[in-house]
C-alpha cells in the first residue's frame, strides 16, 4: 500500500484544503500523475502520484481541510492490484481487482433479489456511498430513516442533506407570522464547515433565487488579515493629490524607444515604486516592522505591488527595488502578475514585503482608504487619473490630469507629520522625474 500524505508546505503553513482531485477510486495512476490540488493560505499546491498503482481508497474530499503529515489517500501497487489476496479465481474468468471498482460502486454491485429499494448489504446496513455514511455519521443520523430517490435504494450525499433540512427547517404553522428562526443550515454541513451560530432572520421567501457559496482559504485568510489589520493597527490615512503632467509627457516621448530598447512598456508602477523608495528613505519609520515593544527598522526595499486575480487580491513582491532600473521593475511586476493570474505564484514570491503600493484606479477608484498589509506599517494607494482644474497661479486655471493619493499607516509607530511630509515627498518626486531618477 502506499500513502498519499499533505507534504510539508512552508514554514508558517500547517493545513489547506482539497481544491480538486484529478483521480477517482479504481482509476490507474502513473508515477509523476498530477492527483490532487491543495489550497493553502497563500497558494495551490499540487500532489502528484511518486509511484504507479491504482488508486483505492480516497480519504478527504473536496473542500475537506487536512494537515501536513495527514493521509489523505491510498494506492495500492500495479503488482498487487492485478491479484487480489485471497481470491479465487477460475481459469476461463479473468482476474479482476475490487480496486478497480470505486467504491461506491462496490458496496451496490447488483446481486440476485437485490433490486428493491431499501436493500440491505452483507451486515444488514443500509447501503450508501462512503461519502453519504461520513456525513451520516457526523450529523447523527440513522441512514434508515433517510428516504432515497436510488431506484436501489443506495443512500446518496444529497439525501442526507434533504433529510437533515426537513428536520431543521420549522413549518410555516410553528412559526410566528412576519419573522422565522433560521438554522444557517447547521446540521446540514460537515464538522469543517458548520456555522456555529444561530440567528433570527426575516424569512427568505422560497421563490426567489439565492446562491451559497463556500469562501475559498485565500478569500477566508483575505479576510482574517483585513479584520486583523483594523483590529490591530492604529490605522490612518492621509491625502495628497499628484499633477502627473509630466510623467504621461515623458511617457508619451519615450515609450516607443523604451520599449523597442527593454521589451516592456514603461507603466506608471515604476515611477511610484520609485517614488515610494525615495520617500522611504527620506522617512525610514514607515519602512518598520513593531515586534512586540521593539521597533524593526529594515533598511532594505521589498517593494509589495497588489495583484487583482480571479481568485481575491495577492501582494507579490520586488525585491530590492533600490537596485533595479525602471525597466528591470516594469519587467518584475509584469512577470509577477502572470504567474499570479496563472496561480503560480511561489511563498517566496509573497512573503516579507517591506511596503506595498495598491491601483485602484485601474477600475475607475478615484479615491479610497487602503488597508495595511500587516506586519507592514505603510501602503500607497493609486487612483485615478481624471482632468480637473488646477490654479497655476493667482491669475491662471489649466486643466491637468490629476491624480488623489492616500497614505494609510500605523500611528503607533509613525507621527502623523512624518506620515504627511512621506506623502508630500513622494507627490514632489512624481511631479519631477528628473529628481525621481536621482533621489529613487
């Protein structure tokens, strides 16, 4: 027999959660077959079979959580599938393994007589999939008395569930007119993903459509961290507004050459990845670390860039963003933000950003109030670009394009004047790419 165990994921990460498994019981593996998709706070990780065999037994499912060293599958070699221990077979029948038969399907091959519904198996239980006995077995409930729709009379997964709505969910003459008692479903969900609470609700009139969805681990950490951040931090934000004449003036000149000479285009994240350095170091405080009542001041540059994917918001990181020309950056993000569109970003990739920086403004924000990415001290957020009038002077008006930026941060460690002249630092570097090139 062999195992298939949740391997060691990182450092920080000690369970996932099946995504998907790209096998079925009985089905042949070969060595290096991709078997199973896990979802960990931060990334996929893939399992991919170390030896041939078949597969016999599947232990989680999808959307089941497991742990590091856990057993969540079981193979069984070429060798010994071909023979099953103690069969007896005849010459003129070929030899067929159980384990090529799921499981399911084993516990409900026909025999004679066996066609009625309610049918017992060998220890006069009532036959289900081992996926309807788990659920059975976690709600307490008696598998003879679920009512099953198998003209078989194989228990499946969705009767349970029916059987276990129609004993929580009250009927409309126990109920007061106006208002109904809602279980979220308590007894209906597995132990992994019940919802411990209880709560009057309004009625939800059956005839209009809902959905339920399960959180993701990633959407599910999103939003501890988000929460954990508020809760935490003495979060701030401050305003500025940016006049990126000259920026799109020198974007306009230049692009065709930067990018017949760097095959990449020259974006706006590299003007404020270097915007945001320079200030950094002007104000060293909002590139800190609290470690319980110590200040750690990192006089390095890891650079977070927020990442929009299908699957929620990642961070990854541009390391040493001081050493890096506007081209190397330009070409780092972009690379970046493939592999994490693709969900093929590493730990490595996300982990111990120094400061990050967040555009909204590519979906039309024109002005918002950024989280802190913790432990971090201090995120940038980017907005739109939009025309509006600008005084040049007491007697002239011009339309520029503008743009609202915001400083959140944590003022338990940054000053709110520290916090203003890092903002006010990073709109005069903006507002002068000659001094950018200099001072970034």
């Amino acid at each position: 027999m062999i195992e298939i165990k949740v391997p060691e994921l990182a450092e920080s990460i000690t369970e996932g959660t099946i995504s998907q498994w790209f096998i079925s019981e009985g089905d042949r593996v070969s060595q290096g077959q991709l078997l199973v998709e896990l979802e960990t706070d931060k990334v996929n990780v893939e399992i991919n079979a170390e030896h041939d065999g078949v597969a016999e037994k599947i232990l989680s499912q999808a959307g089941d959580n497991v742990e590091v060293g856990q057993v969540i599958a079981i193979l069984k070699e070429s060798a010994e599938s071909q023979q099953p221990e103690g069969a007896d077979q005849s010459a003129d029948q070929p030899a067929v393994s159980s384990a090529a038969v799921p499981a399911d399907e084993r516990e409900t091959e026909e025999k004679p007589g066996r066609d009625e519904p309610g049918e017992r198996d060998s220890r006069n239980r009532p036959t289900a999939t081992p996926a309807a006995r788990k659920l059975a077995r976690q709600l307490g409930i008696d598998l003879g008395q679920v009512q099953t729709r198998d003209p078989l009379g194989r228990v499946a997964v969705e009767d349970i569930m029916a059987h276990s709505s129609a004993k929580t969910i009250p009927s409309p003459q126990d109920v007061p007119a106006g208002t109904e008692t809602v279980r979220l479903e308590h007894a209906a969900r597995p132990d992994n993903d019940r919802t411990h609470v209880e709560a009057s609700e309004p009625a939800i009139a059956p005839d209009k459509p809902v959905e339920r969805l399960r959180m993701s681990r990633r959407r599910q950490t999103i939003a501890k961290r988000l929460v954990e951040a508020q809760r935490t931090a003495a979060m701030l934000t401050t305003f500025n507004e940016v006049d990126m004449t000259a920026i799109l003036d020198l974007r306009r000149r230049r692009q065709d050459a930067f990018t017949k000479q760097h095959g990449v285009r020259l974006g706006f994240m590299s003007f404020f990845t270097k915007a945001v350095i320079g200030a950094l170091k002007a104000f060293p405080m909002l590139n800190a670390e609290i470690q319980g009542d110590e200040i750690l001041l990192k006089r390095y540059y890891d650079i977070g860039i927020a990442v929009s994917t299908d699957k929620g918001l990642v961070v990854p990181v541009v390391r040493n963003g001081d050493s890096l020309s506007f081209a190397e950056i330009e070409r780092e993000i972009l690379t970046l933000a493939e592999k994490a569109r693709d969900n093929t970003l590493s730990l490595s990739d996300l982990q111990d950003g120094t400061f990050s920086i967040t555009n909204g403004g590519i979906f039309g924000s024109l002005l918002s109030t950024p989280i802190l990415n913790t432990p971090q001290v201090g995120i940038l957020g980017m907005h739109k670009i939009q025309t509006r009038p600008v005084a040049v002077d007491k007697d002239r008006m011009e339309n520029r394009p503008m743009m609202y930026v915001a400083l959140s941060y944590d003022h338990r460690i940054v000053d709110g004047k520290e916090a203003v002249s890092f903002l006010v630092k990073v709109k005069e570097l903006l507002e002068d790419p000659e001094n950018l090139l200099l001072e970034g």
